[in-house]
C-alpha cells in the first residue's frame, strides 16, 4: 500500500468519524422532544443521502460516477430548510410548553 492510498482511507476515516460526533452531538444538543425527533429524521435522512451518493461514486461507470458529486449539492442547498425546520419545531416545543 502506497503513501497515497493510506492517505485516502485515512483520512475517510477521520471524516466519518467526524460526521457521527457531529451527528451525535447535534441531536444530543436539542433540549425539546419534537426538536429532538425532526433532528434524528433530518440526520437520518442526510446520511441515507450522502450513501447513496458515495454509492453511486464507487460502483457506477466513468464518466456516470464523476457526476455523483453533483448530487451532494442538493444536501448542501437543504441546509438552511433543516435549519428553519429545527427552528419551528423549537418554537412550537416552547409555544406548547
């Protein structure tokens, strides 16, 4: 195995494992029940996402696979939907309280 490829598997382990403590501690931050719950959906479903884009990355043809990684834009651009969802469920959490 070359400097390359040990580079590579690190540093996707590094990443993973930074996106589960993110992940972790994002739900594990929210202080509301219905908060709590639109943030494991959310998570749940950005992670089904982006495998399925890594997927697609790993086991389609050139050139289709190269193409893959626009599809990580739609994750990136639902970012502050997420964010207003967390919100409004936020403020209903409070509202009910």
């Amino acid at each position: 195995m070359d400097a390359g490829t040990a580079g590579a598997i690190a540093g996707s382990v590094v990443g993973l494992m930074g996106g589960v403590v993110g992940t972790w501690f994002g739900v594990a931050n929210t202080s509301r029940p219905r908060e709590r719950g639109v943030a494991i959906r959310l998570a749940a479903l950005t992670w089904a996402w982006l495998a399925v884009v890594v997927a697609w990355m790993l086991l389609a043809p050139r050139p289709w696979n190269q193409a893959a990684q626009l599809m990580t834009l739609p994750a990136l651009l639902a970012i502050p939907r997420m964010n207003r969802r967390l919100a409004r469920a936020r403020f209903e959490d409070q509202a009910g309280s």
